[in-house]
C-alpha cells in the first residue's frame, strides 16, 4: 500500500515542481493582470528610507527571472504578470524597491527559463520577460538557470523512501544520481555545461543590449543541498512519507532524499553556479554568489534554514498529492538574506 502511495505522490510530484521549479498549474487561459502600483506590504514611496548615490528614487528598476526571484510559496500575492506566475510582494525586488523608492516593474514568473526571459510567451498575459526593458531602465535583477537545468523537477524525482533508497521512481533505483547515469556521463551535469550554460550567457547578453542604461546583476541561488561540512553525521534524510501518511497526514517540512542523492545534487547545484559565474563575468554583469554562503542554511538544515524542505498535500483522499507551494524554495528568512545581499551589491556598486 505504501509503495503505491508515494509512487503516486512522485507522478504528481515530478510534474508541479517540474512546473515550480517554478509554477503551480494554472490555466492556459490566464490573462493580463493589472498594471501596478506596487502591492502592499512593501509600497515604494517618494521618500524612502535609504537612498542609493547613484540610483536616485524613482529610477526604473525592472525585476527579471523564476520563481526564486518571484518568491514562489510566500504570502501576499500580486497576480502579476500573471497568477499563473504565483509572485509574491514579499520576493526580493519588493522590498529592494521599497527600501531605496525605486519604480518597480516585477515580471518574474515562477517555472520561468532562460527562453522565457528572452523571447518566449510563458503564459497568455505574459509576454517575453525582456520587454520590460528599455533605455530608461536603470536596474534589472535576475535569478535564472534552475529551469533550464531542471534542477526542481529532479529534485522531485529524486525522493526516495530511506537516506539508503530506493527512490520513489525509477523502478526501485537505489538513487537520483544512478537513474541520471548514462555510460559513465552524467547527463544533468553534461547538460549544464552546455545547454544551461549558452542560455544564461545568451539572457545576460540580450539583457545588456535591451536596457543599455542598466546597472545588471545576477543572483545565483543559495544552497538546496548542502556540502560535506554542513551534512549531518547522520545524513539529512527526514521521510516525506511515514505510517500516518496511510491516514492521508504528511510529515511536514521534510528531506526525503538519499545521502547519495545530496552529494551529488550539492555538485549539481555547484556546476550551475559556477557557469552563472562564467556568464556573468564574460558579459560584464555583477554575479551575487549566495551559495557559498549559505552551505549551513540549505534545506537539510533543521533550523536556521533559509531553503523550505518538502511538504506534501493530498486532496480527495490520495487521488491527487501535490508538493505544497515553497517545496525547495526560499522561505521568509530566506528571502531577507538574499535581500540583505542585493542591498550589499548595490552599495558597492552604486553607494
């Protein structure tokens, strides 16, 4: 009975994160929501409580990228671009905007890729992020690249039943990582280095041309999954499944995942920050590194975390399991961190 249940859970799963990683399902029929103001709790005003030298209140700031930019799983959202987006007035560009008066345009989307940003229609009422931009766009943010990797909907095929396996899919592999292993190659790490890595550089280098005036700067993410220093002795296994869940409860705020599983995931997620690095310094953009710094505050960390663990839902009894909103995402004091970064950039860069 058991083995059922999270066989369901991981085809339900596998497909809202690989949406999460970005997006909760929504309708294709989804359409433009209403222009600004900024939503409450973070309102820009003209008097601001700190000011920036050389990004004067008032000044153009456009937010680009996913659902770590857009704050996917936090209260209070905004409908905008589009609800299928799930932003929320609580991600970081709000409260960058609200901090130094600046004119927000937030088109960040959850479930976003790099071709999202660029030239493709990620839901009807959201047009390419990209033209947002122009010459009187004086700061864009991004965070981007997880989707292209499909770092999320891997993470959600990588659930498995002991911090030994197997996993929930892949025929009773003992691990993610064997599932991904293709004659010797790593097949996610291959794709990064090529495909991920071309449509970061190609984003920055589009960006760069559509808003010439920008000051740009792109955040990586912090850690989901981390180094050998910060795993436990025991491993980080907490079962997002457990004799309750035949009574349809869910252990909340879990890390089903193999200690195989996040050795190799933490090397993923590090190949996906290098090459945003790479990216960042070949277009003369600013890279915001928040994963090095933030190894003791992943998602395996039992408190302090800055990174949501996974929580499943079910609804009509076990006909549909989903993973809830935030699954692997930044929770409130994550997104604090990641803004107290940005602030520390853009003092640098613009005092």
């Amino acid at each position: 009975m058991l083995h059922t249940i999270v066989a369901t859970v991981v085809v339900v799963g596998v497909a809202l994160v690989g949406g999460p990683g970005g997006t909760p399902f929504a309708p294709q029929a989804a359409v433009a929501a209403p222009q600004w103001p900024v939503p409450q709790p973070f309102p820009a005003t003209d008097d601001p409580p700190e000011r920036l030298a050389d990004l004067p209140p008032g000044s153009e700031y456009v937010a680009l990228g996913d659902s770590y930019s857009a704050g996917y799983g936090l209260a209070n959202p905004t409908g905008l671009p589009v609800a299928a987006c799930a932003q929320s007035g609580r991600d970081y560009p709000h409260r960058i905007a609200a901090r130094f008066g600046l004119d927000l345009q937030d088109v960040t989307c959850a479930g976003a890729t790099s071709e999202d940003v660029r030239d493709r229609t990620q839901w009807r009422g959201a047009p390419p992020q990209i033209e947002a931009l122009s010459d009187r766009t004086r700061l864009v943010t991004l965070t981007i690249g997880g989707n292209d990797a499909d770092l999320f909907g891997t993470a959600a095929s990588c659930m498995a039943l002991s911090s030994s396996g197997p996993v929930f899919s892949g025929k009773n592999a003992p691990s993610c990582r064997s599932t991904l292993d293709v004659d010797g190659v790593d097949t996610l790490g291959a794709k990064i280095e090529s495909r991920v890595a071309l449509g970061i550089a190609d984003t920055l280098a589009d960006i760069r041309q559509a808003a010439p005036n920008a000051t740009v700067l792109l955040l990586g993410y912090p850690a989901i999954f981390p180094d050998a220093a910060h795993t436990p002795d025991r491993g980080c296994f907490r079962p997002a499944v457990d004799l309750g869940t035949l009574t349809g409860q869910f252990p909340s705020d879990t890390y089903p995942f193999t200690d195989t599983d996040v050795r190799w995931l933490h090397g993923i997620q590090e190949q996906l920050d290098e090459v945003a690095q790479d990216a960042a310094r070949a277009a003369g953009v600013r890279f915001v590194d928040v994963f090095a710094t933030t190894q003791a505050h992943s998602a395996c960390a039992r408190s302090g975390a800055y990174v949501s663990g996974v929580s499943l839902d079910s609804f009509g009894g076990f006909s549909s399991i989903d993973l809830e909103p935030g699954a692997l995402h930044p929770n409130p004091a994550g997104v604090r961190y990641l803004t107290r970064q940005l602030d520390a950039e853009l003092r640098d860069l613009l005092g």
